[in-house]
C-alpha cells in the first residue's frame, strides 16, 4: 500500500472515529433528556383536575400558558396534565406532604426542552446543570412569565435579566440603543460558546448592528466616524492590529461620561 492511501485510511478511521463519538453523545443526550420526570415510589396518577381541586390559583394561571395546551394533549392515565412535570400525584393528594410529590427537577424540563439542556452544557452558561441555579429562578411553570424569554415580551424578559444584574439596569445619561431591544439581542441565557454567553464574537457581535457598506474602504466608516485609518491621515481614530471594539467602547449598556461609551 502506498503513503497515500495509508494516509486516506488513516484520515478514513479518525472521521469515522470521531463521527461515532458524536453519535453517542447525542444519543446519550437525547436519553437522558428524554426520561420521565422522578417518580414518587407507590403512587398512582389521579388526573389534573383532582390537583385543581387544591391548586386552583396556580391552575388558572396555568391555562395562559403555552404549556398548558402542550401537556393537556397527553393522555392523563399515562402522566399528561400536571402530572408529566410533578409525577403521580395520588400519594400527595391522601398526604397533602410536599414530600409525596415531584417539586422540581432541571431533568423534568429538559425532558421537552432538550436544546435547552444542550446549551447549558457549553462552556459559558449559567449554572443550572451545577445546581445553583434552577429554570424557576428565570421561568414561572404556571404562569405568563413563563414567556418571559419570548421576543413579544422582551421588557419581561429584561426585567428578569435584571434581578441579578442590576448594575446594568441603569438609567444612563447615554443608553446603548440596543438595551431597548432586549438583553437576548446580545446574550444567550442559557448558554453559548462565546464568552459572557454572548451569540457570536466581540468584534463581529457588534458589526452585526454597526457595519457600514464603506468599512472596508481606506476611510473606514463606523457609524460616520471614521476608523480605519492612522489619525491625521482622514481618519479620526486608529484601530490597531489584534484591537476588539470592547478595547474602546467598554461601557457596552450605557455611560454616564461618555456617548461613544467609552467607559
């Protein structure tokens, strides 16, 4: 055999390798997200209008939720309704203990929301698969906050954000436009591969918004200033070799100094 077909066969067994490995991941990925929620040992589902009959605020609130038509279309004898997130619910109902009863599991919403798991298994996300944080902490299962992460409630979706991370809030006396169109139009919150869970690189991040048909031209124009040239040769500012947009405007949320954001 020659050099080059050893090396074919060599290159043909790494892909194949490999292309094995990432079937299995999946589909261990894929099992463990598609498990049935834990199960309370010795209990029995008894429907969800016998959890209504108790829960009656959390249930109508339930009802406006995309969750409800979802769960409400399994068949409750096999664990649809409230019972496809908390379990068998006949030893809670005799006991009305919390212990009788699946509360709450991360396993149990990625037991639909399997691209969700997959996510907070990248490198930067925030810690729900850890255990110090729960989908709860963001989502409200019965109620319209449950749509918080939606693009026609972003003011929500923000305010949640917000919670936490206070300090970028504001009010500034310049506010980044983009803070008006929601958190998400920069950040995955669940997780991502870029740093500080952002949806792609620095610099390319913001050329998503500020790009200019001219920007590679000797000018260099970015939003009317002009940056691609040394200052003093028709340029205002200089961008250097290996520099990221951030290496300048560092108050990317808003400033109360500077209107380029600059810090």
């Amino acid at each position: 055999m020659t050099q080059k077909g050893k090396t074919f066969n060599f290159l043909t067994a790494l892909w194949r390798t490999f292309a094995l490995l990432g079937f299995i991941v999946i589909v261990s990925l894929n099992a463990q997200a598609g498990s049935a929620p834990d199960a309370v040992q010795g209990a029995e589902y008894v429907g969800t209008e016998t959890c209504i009959s108790c829960h009656e605020e959390q249930g109508n609130r339930f009802k406006l939720t995309s969750h409800y038509k979802v769960v409400m279309e399994k068949d409750e004898v096999l664990g649809g309704g409230c019972e496809s997130c908390h379990g068998a619910g006949s030893l809670h109902a005799e006991s009305m203990s919390k212990k009788d009863i699946v509360r709450y599991a991360p396993e149990n919403c990625f037991n639909c929301h399997m691209d969700k798991r997959g996510e907070f298994l990248l490198q930067n996300h925030h810690p729900v698969v850890e255990g110090r944080m729960k989908c709860t902490d963001c989502h409200s299962p019965h109620g319209t906050e449950l749509e918080t992460m939606n693009t026609v409630s972003m003011q929500k979706s923000d305010q949640t954000c917000f919670k936490c991370h206070k300090e970028m809030k504001g009010p500034f006396v310049f506010e980044h436009d983009v803070m008006r169109e929601g958190c998400q139009t920069c950040h995955n919150p669940h997780g991502s591969v870029y740093d500080k869970m952002l949806v792609a690189d620095q610099a390319n991040l913001c050329l998503r918004c500020h790009w200019d048909p001219a920007f590679n031209t000797a000018t260099g124009t970015i939003g009317a200033i002009q940056h691609g040239t040394k200052s003093g040769a028709g340029g205002d500012y200089y961008i250097g070799r290996g520099q990221e947009c951030i290496d300048h405007h560092r108050a990317v949320h808003g400033s109360n100094i500077w209107k380029t954001l600059n810090r």
